[in-house]
C-alpha cells in the first residue's frame, strides 16, 4: 500500500511538472516575456564621451553613471580625449567584445562624415545607438533636411539642446544687464562698451549660435534702450572672437587669451576690455582667473568686469554666489541624463527606444531628437 501511495505522488509531481513547463512556453510564445528578460539582463552598454575634461560633461557623467547603475544594467564608460579616431576605435572594440546600446558624445560635432561612420557600424552590428550633446549634423545638412542623419537609421536617436536656444537666452541676459548698468560698465566713459569673445570650438553649431546670438540680441536690447552696439576689443580682429584652437572650449585656452589681451588692453592704457561672453563656463573660469592676476573680479563689485558663461556648472554657480561672475545658460546635465536613462530602459525592456517619451520638448521635424531645454541662472532662486 505503502509503495502505490508513493508511486501515485511521483506520478501526480511528473504531471504536474509538464503542466508547469507548457504554461511557460505558451507565455514566452504569446508574449515575447521571456526574451524582454533576456534582453534586460543581456544589455551591455557603450558610454562615448568627447573628452572627460569637459566640465560639463563631466557632470553628465556623474549623472549618467548614477542613473545606469541605479538602472541595473552593465555599461564603460569611454574617453575619446577629443579625438574622432580614438572613438571611433572604442566603437569598433566596445561591438566587438558583445556591446549592444551605444550612447555616443561624439567627438567631431556637426560633422555627417563622423555620425555616418558611427550609424553604419552600428547598423552593421544591428545595435541601437543614442547620440547626445553634440550635435551630428553639419549646419548646412540641419537647414536643408534637419534629421537626416538620425532619419537614415532606425535604431537612432538623439538627446541635445536646441542650439540657438542658449545663444538667445544668453544675449537677452546681458543685453538687460549692459543696459541697467551701462554707465558703470563704461570704464574708459567713450559711450561704449567693449567685449571679449571666447568661442569653444570652430564648427560646432553650439558654438557657432552662442557666438552670434550672444552679441546680436543683446544689440537688439541696447537698440532698444537707444544705446550703442557693443564694440568688440580688437578692432583688427575681424572675426570678432578668439577659439580653442583644439576645440576643447577650455578653461586654459581662454586664459592664455585674456592674459594675453590684459597686457595690452587694461585699466593703464584706457582702453580696458568692458565686458567678456564665453561660450561656456569652463572658458568663462579661465578669463576670470587671468582678471584675478590683474587685481579684477576678487569680490569686489567696484573692481569686477561683468563675466557671462553656459552650463550653469557648480564652479560657476560659486564664482556667482562670491561676486566675481554675472550669469550663465542653465545646460540641465540632471535632465539630459535621465533622458538617456529613460532610452536606454526602453531598449532594455525590448521596448521601442521612443517608448513614453511624449512628454519631453522633441523637434517638430524629427520625432527622434528632443530637447532638453536650457534657463538663466543668476544665482539660486533667481
């Protein structure tokens, strides 16, 4: 009696053992629920920064890294140190070794040869890639056909800024500024206001719309107001602006630079540069430190040449909040993080990449590249 109970048990156990193993499959068939697990679990993902230097992408990283370990997937990290071809080679090594989502500060930006060579690899390996920041499309491609470049792959997407914005709103911010204390930024008292500008890198259109809207809303402002145009510095300089030479929009470059004008254009000579604009903070740090050389921007607001920047990064928050810096463009490096973020758990789940994104600020031409807007900042609270 004993071993037919025992026989009966094994008998019900291998049934319904079978039965368990059908429900199973018939889920995976039906759902696809199994795969989705394998590619959440499966991902492995590829982080190319331009250079690590950045200040601000540095603090995209610090984001990022923070919201993909908080994600649970593997991912590298990668620094190009502002070479194309290091890059480039980092794709190649990173597909090769089984990386699967690429999410790619490129390098060369505004440059379709630079985007193409990165889509074909990652068509060629049928591996989704997100491109961020930078942007991956020449100016004169963006005006004729925006999108084409991110259009030509359909695993492709791009999370940026909208590059005049930051231009704009910079212009407005020290076109009010130069106007509310234009009699006490006109040191020499010649009815103008001479500017330094430092300009990140040639080519890129970030740099490019900052350069140009910075002076010319603010012009507009001053026109306004029945003030003259801003004046630039160097009158010899025709192109109205000095650049990173190795396109790295660094704090060192636009040292060397104002260093350089401070030995001829100064206090001394009546001819002291008024007003400087930089296309970012990291520039906007290194012109501050060479007016410190000089005895300028300490604290002292009786001493101070007015100092704009963009990226709103916690260097120039704090030259801000001690006096020595007047604003900068708000660059959210929080959104633009979580943004990924959200992509990259779409590809996870084996979701298309584009999945609930409605509610971020996309391109009226190219569903695939939003936004992340940028704000003046001041100081907290303003």
């Amino acid at each position: 009696m004993k071993k037919k109970l025992i026989a009966a048990m094994l008998c019900v156990a291998m049934v319904a053992t079978a039965l368990v193993g059908c429900g199973s499959k018939g889920g995976d068939d039906a759902s696809n629920g199994g795969d989705d697990k394998k590619a959440a679990s499966d991902l492995k993902v590829g982080v190319f920064y331009y250079t690590y230097s950045d200040a601000y992408i540095s603090s995209v990283r610090t984001a990022l890294d923070e919201k993909l370990e908080g994600l649970g997937v593997d991912f590298q990290d990668y620094d190009g140190n502002s070479s194309q071809t290091t890059q480039n080679e980092q794709i190649d090594t990173a597909i090769q070794t089984g990386t699967n989502l690429l999410i790619v500060n490129i390098v060369t930006s505004g440059s379709d040869d630079a985007s193409t060579q990165i889509i074909d690899k990652a068509k060629a390996a049928d591996v989704p890639v997100i491109f961020f920041n930078r942007a991956i499309e020449s100016e004169d491609t963006a005006k004729k056909e925006e999108g084409k470049i991110i259009k030509s792959y359909d695993k492709c997407a791009f999370v940026g800024t909208d590059a005049p914005e930051a231009g704009h709103l910079q212009g407005e911010m020290i076109g009010d500024y130069v106007v509310e204390n234009f009699d006490k930024m006109d040191l020499n008292k010649d009815g103008k206001i001479s500017y330094a500008m430092f300009m990140g890198q040639l080519g890129n259109p970030e740099a490019i719309y900052r350069t140009q809207y910075a002076v010319e809303d603010a012009n507009k402002k001053l026109e306004a107001a029945n003030k003259p145009a801003l004046e630039y510095f160097d009158a010899s300089n025709k192109d109205k602006y000095q650049v990173d030479q190795d396109g790295n929009w660094s704090t060192a470059a636009a040292n060397n630079y104002m260093t350089t004008n401070l030995s001829q254009y100064n206090e001394a000579n009546k001819n002291m540069i008024e007003l400087i604009i930089c296309n970012n903070d990291g520039m906007a740090e290194g012109a501050i430190a060479a007016l410190n050389d000089k005895g300028w921007n300490t604290g002292d607001p009786e001493k101070t040449i007015p100092v704009f920047g963009v990226d709103a990064t916690d260097a120039a928050k704090k030259l801000i909040a001690d006096g020595k810096m007047v604003g900068t463009i708000k660059q959210d490096a929080e959104g633009m993080a979580q943004c990924i973020t959200d992509l990259t758990k779409n590809v996870s789940e084996g979701k298309d990449m584009m999945d609930g994104t409605d509610s971020y600020n996309k391109s009226e031409k190219v569903d695939t590249k939003i936004y992340i807007p940028y704000g003046k900042y001041t100081g907290e609270g303003k």
